[in-house]
C-alpha cells in the first residue's frame, strides 16, 4: 500500500473501532433500560451507516453487508418506533445487535491482521432479515416493485447523475456558498468530472441558505470517480456529514433522502409514526443536538514514541551541558540563570508530552460491562458491575496492558467469586443481586485499580490444603500467614476449581495477570475474608517513559532505585546484625526481620566497595510483598531518570532475570542501571 492508502487504513482502523465501541456501551446502557429511545435509535443507523460507507469504499465487503442490513433493520425502527416491538422482540434485538457488534470486530481484527474477511456471511445477514420480516409483520422483504421505487426516490435539488456525493458543512461555519465552491474547485483542479448543485455558488450568496437545508451535491458519472472524490471531501475544511448516494431514477419522493441506497424493509400497512419536522440548518442524517466542534487530532502511537524519545535526549543533553566539567570553579552568573531557565522549559516540555500519551482507563472499564452481561446470562448470575473512576489517566501502553488481566480477574470474581443462587446470598444476609465494584485512583506517582466482589470469598483453609496436597509449599504449614496463602493463588499452575468451566480452572490465570503486571512494573495484591467477598488491587505507574529514582553507588558502578520501592534508608552498627542458621544477614526492622542482600555480591562488583557494614547504607525496599535491605555504599540522591531499554541482544543473557530492568544516562555522560527489586530478590533465593 501507498502512504495515503495506509493513512487512510488507520483512520479506518480507529473510527470504526471507536464506533464499535461506543455500541458496546450504548446496548449495554439500553439493555438495562429494557429499551431504545429515539437518540439511540439515530446514533446506531448513523454508525452503521458509517461503517457501511468507509467499509465499502476500501472493499471490505463483508463488513459493508453486515452494517448494510442492520442499517436497514434500525432504518425501519427509527421510521416505526420501538413501540411496534414488544419485551420478546426487543430482547432478540439487544442479542442480535450485541452477537452483529462481535461478528463486526472479528472482520475488523483480520483486517488488522491482514487476514482475509469472510466471504461466507449469508447465515448471518439470513438472521437479521429474518428479525425485520419478523417485526414488520410480513414473511419477506418488499416486491422488487417497492424496492425499485425507494431506490429511485432523490432528495430536493439532486441532481441528475448516477451517483451523487451529498454534504453538509459544519452549523455556524459562514458562507456555505463559498465554501462549496473552494471544494468544486478543488476537484476540477484534480481532474474530476462532475456536475454540482446548487449552481452559481461563486457569484449568487442566495444559494447558501438552499445548501443548509438540503445539503450541497456533486454529481458523478461513475462510481469509481465518486469514491475517490469522497476522501477529498472527507479531508476539507468545515465538513460536517457527507454520504455517497446512488441515484438510480429521477425525484420521486424525498421520504428515503437519508437513505445511501434502497432499504428493502418492507412497510406496515398502519401509517408511519410521524417525524419531527427538521429545524433549518440541520441535516437530516445528524443528531438534534447541535454539532459540536472538537478540536481533536488522532496521532499515531509511534510519533508520540518518538516524541517521548527526542524529549527524553534534550532532557539528557540539558543535564550533560549544565553538570560538564568544564564550568567547575568557573563563576558564570548568566550561564547559571539561563541554564535554569532552560532547565524549567525542559522539564514543562517533559510533562506535556506525557501528557499526549495519557488516555483515560475508561475505554478498559467499559469493555468489562460486556464481560459482565454476556456471563450473567451465561452462567444464570443476577450481577451488576459499579465503575468508578473511569476518567484516570494512564500512559496508552499501559492501558493497553491492563486490559486482559483486569478482564481476567472481573471473570474470576464472576464465576466463582459471586455465589451461585440468590438463595444463597439471601441465606447469607446479602442483597440478592451480587456487585462487582471495579475502581481506580491516582495516588502519587502510580495508580491503584481494584477489583472487589461481595461474594463468598477465600476459603484459606481449603487453599492451603491444597497446595500442600500439591506440592506449593515452600516452608511449614503452620508458618504460612493468611496473606501467604492468598498469594498462593497466583503460582503458576494453582487453581481452586474443582471442574474446569469456560471460563476458570485450567490453573493458567492470576499467575498470568501478576506476570503481565509486573512487566510494567505493576504489584498485585489480594485480600478476601470468607463469606464477605475477595479484592484484586493492581499498583500502576502512570508511565513506563519517566522513573523517580534514588542514585546509588557500588564502588565504582551507579544504580538507580525506584522511589516507589524504597520505604527507608539508614546506617547501622554491626552489633546490631544477626545471622540466621545458614549464616545469612538478616537485620531488625520496626519489629520485623528482614534479610540484608549485597547489591555487590550479587553483581560481583569487588573494587573499591564498603564491605563493612558500618561504612555502607542499608536500604529497605519492598516489591509485591517482598520486603529486605540492600546493602550499598552511598545514596548518590534524588533524580528523575529518563527509561532506555537495553539492547535485545541482552535478554539473551537473562539480565532481567537478575534485577536489571533498564538504563538512564545521567548528566555526566555515565550510564546508571535501573534495577528490578522483586527480580533481585528472585535472583539471590535461587542462588
């Protein structure tokens, strides 16, 4: 593909997307409601119509039939009313709509993954006919008759070519008729040959008010020049709504002007529910509301890659240029005023474009009130999901990899978390419909996402005594506290379930989410009281980009530590270390006992270390409910470090294996190791 085809691809990709998700959450608000009302009503044939027309025009056909007939379908709704339907219907519709937004994102993720699309959709556009033969009161479609004299109906001032490109320009935007005729001009420099309607946009301002109302038309003698004059108008200034329109026979009526082609929705015989009359200025296929104007770009992901990359040297080199060498002992009062300025610029030059990268986890959060309904009617749960906080924010990359493991976790507290009757939470004392509670709040520098359930919670005794039964147990029985045995049910391999369901006790699952949290460096934690319900809580950093990290010294090597792990830092006497039987260090902390690890051992950093303990720093750092002290020589201070991946070579060596994460490079020019320390203290038990 060309450039402008690929451009054209993602933009495809993201609107339709986009779409799809939003019907997720409009037939998941409307199910609830046991109804449609007339604004979701327009904005589903909208969409269809939307991805009827961008499908079509870059071949997917597929998908243009399936939003072809279920356009047709909600066309006859929106022209009769959801009244005609009554409790059975509506409830084949909201099953057959949620089962045609699947059936769309299926086709959408094999374009995405340059698969082909089916070719084979008959059954399924066979379900959906049958539906609308269904509610409109007749066995089949319209005559051939009917049908060919809705495709023949033109809207007011069409004029007369085969096919048509009707538009109509943003509300408010001025001098509609000039407007038209900057985009006439624009396509006969590009070679087009066409017709337009009104004429005598140039001279006659008469004409913009007849644009308003009904639109302004270009007319084509083909279909293959049509299309490609759609994504000029597509691409122009002040555009509110344009559609292809197939004109296959002069006026007749305009009662089907909104349509792009012929519906072939056959017509009761009781009179159609009266419309509104249109307010001038508004189109027909747009919302009642006024269009609002956003002034929003999409951007692709690896531009802000980029960005955050170019960001990250600048922010590097200020550092290089303002801590070089040369300038000590050197009284530069201008030099130090300027390079404060600078400092300033860069840093608010740092924040605003994480910022570009910072979405809301609402997009995730609504994801799951699908997983929530499609389970509460398969496994017969009365279960309702609260979200709150859906407007925190969060780096994209992250977002995108919160999704599965949080859909993960939703499943489990759906399937064996809430109780399987009403009889037995009422027994308990419990409303008798269950609740998931999903929720995210910013705290500091990360953000903590929790999933909670009332339902029958963690049974410990039973974990425990099944990890025996299988082996897990690392230590005595009688030694494991109740937040060791939760955190059994993340090994890998550990499951609770008896039988293995669609949806839970294959033993592959929290061991997956932990992993996948930790790759982002993420915690996850569980807490559960038996009979009361369980909690899932994931620590997030906001971005993976920036690292508040505290600069230490192993001799001669420089580390950094994230601050989020560091709880404290002091000296301490070597009277006050004991040893345990293997003659391992452990030191007192606040009445607890935790092991002393020598970052210097571990990476086999022998010259010019502090190997007494007097002369060094103890470090207490905790990671996903690992807690101990690093020994290192000094704490270099507080800085904020810009995260480099390492090579890929590297991960040959099983470096990250060993606490290495990443690198920064700091103002001198010398490069600091990021460290990992859940990893460090996988790597010292091992060894």
């Amino acid at each position: 593909m060309d450039n402008v085809t690929d451009s054209l691809l993602d933009t495809y990709l993201f609107e339709t997307n986009s779409l799809l998700e939003r019907l997720d959450e409009l037939l998941i608000e409307a199910e609830q409601n046991k109804d449609f009302t007339e604004d979701e009503v327009n904005e589903i044939f909208r969409s269809m119509h939307t991805i009827k027309g961008s499908s079509a025009m870059l071949e997917f056909n597929s998908l243009m039939e399936i939003a072809h007939h279920i356009e047709d379908l909600f066309f006859y709704i929106r022209e009769n009313g959801m009244s005609t339907l009554d409790s059975e219907d509506k409830n084949e519709l909201f099953n057959l709509m949620f089962k045609s937004v699947d059936r769309l994102r299926e086709e959408i993720e094999k374009v995405e993954n340059n698969e082909p699309l089916s070719t084979n959709i008959d059954s399924f556009i066979e379900e959906i006919n049958n539906f609308l033969s269904k509610i409109s009161g007749q066995g089949g479609g319209s005559s051939d008759s009917e049908s060919g004299a809705k495709a023949g109906a033109a809207a007011p001032g069409m004029p007369d070519a085969p096919w048509c490109i009707r538009i109509f320009f943003e509300e408010g935007c001025g001098m509609e008729n000039l407007r038209a005729f900057m985009l006439v001009t624009t396509l006969q420099e590009s070679g087009y040959d066409f017709i337009y309607s009104p004429t005598g946009v140039e001279n006659d301002s008469g004409t913009t008010q007849e644009i308003i109302d009904n639109g302004f038309y270009l007319g084509f003698k083909d279909e293959d020049q049509a299309k490609k004059a759609v994504v000029i108008v597509a691409g122009s200034n002040n555009i509110h709504s344009y559609e292809l329109i197939e004109n296959n026979s002069p006026q007749e009526s305009d009662k089907e002007e909104r349509r792009e082609s012929a519906s072939v929705a056959p017509e009761k015989s009781a009179p159609a529910k009266p419309q509104a009359p249109r307010p001038a200025g508004t189109p027909q296929s747009s919302s009642h509301h006024a269009p609002v104007k956003q002034n929003l770009i999409s951007v692709n992901l690896s531009k802000l890659d980029s960005l955050m990359a170019l960001v990250g040297e600048i922010v590097i080199t200020e550092s290089m240029v303002t801590s070089s060498p040369d300038l000590k002992g050197l009284k530069l009062d201008n030099f130090m005023k300027s390079a404060r300025q600078l400092r300033k610029l860069t840093d608010d030059l740092q924040d605003i474009s994480m910022s570009l990268r910072m979405v809301s986890v609402s997009g995730v959060f609504q994801k799951m009130n699908r997983i929530v309904r499609d389970m509460r009617k398969t496994l017969n749960k009365d279960v309702k999901l609260t979200l709150v906080g859906e407007d925190t924010e969060l780096d994209k990359s992250i977002v995108d990899s919160i999704s599965d493991p949080i859909m993960h976790i939703v499943r489990n507290s759906m399937d064996h978390g809430i109780e399987e009757t009403v009889d037995e939470r009422i027994a308990a004392g419990k409303d008798p419909q269950g609740e998931i509670v999903l929720s995210a709040v910013h705290t500091g520098n990360e953000v903590i996402i929790s999933i909670q359930d009332d339902g029958v919670g963690v049974d410990t005794d039973k974990v425990l005594e099944k990890a025996k039964r299988n082996n897990f147990l690392t230590k005595p029985e009688e030694e494991y506290t109740k937040k060791d045995i939760l955190a059994l049910l993340m090994e890998p391999g550990f499951s609770t379930n008896t039988e293995v369901t669609e949806y839970s006790g294959r033993g592959v699952g929290m061991d997956v989410v932990r992993k996948n949290i930790e790759n982002i460096g993420g915690v996850v934690s569980m807490t559960s009281e038996k009979g009361q319900g369980s909690c899932t809580t994931l620590k997030i950093p906001l971005t993976l980009a920036i690292v508040d990290g505290m600069e230490i010294s192993v001799g001669n090597s420089i580390f950094t530590v994230p601050i989020s792990n560091i709880r404290q830092s002091f000296k301490v006497p070597a009277e006050d270390v004991i040893y345990d039987a293997s003659g391992n260090e452990i030191i007192r902390v606040m009445d607890e006992f935790y092991p002393i690890i020598r970052l210097h051992n571990l990476y086999g950093i022998y010259d010019d270390v502090c190997t007494n303990i007097e002369d060094g720093i103890l470090m207490w750092v905790e990671e996903n409910e690992r807690s101990y002290c690093l020994f290192v020589d000094s704490l270099l201070g507080e800085q904020q470090v810009v995260v480099k991946p390492l090579p890929p070579y590297l991960n040959n060596f099983g470096i990250k294996d060993y606490g290495i994460s990443g690198c920064t490079i700091l103002g001198d020019g010398n490069i600091s190791i990021i460290l990992n320390i859940s990893a460090i203290y996988s790597a010292v038990v091992r060894s």
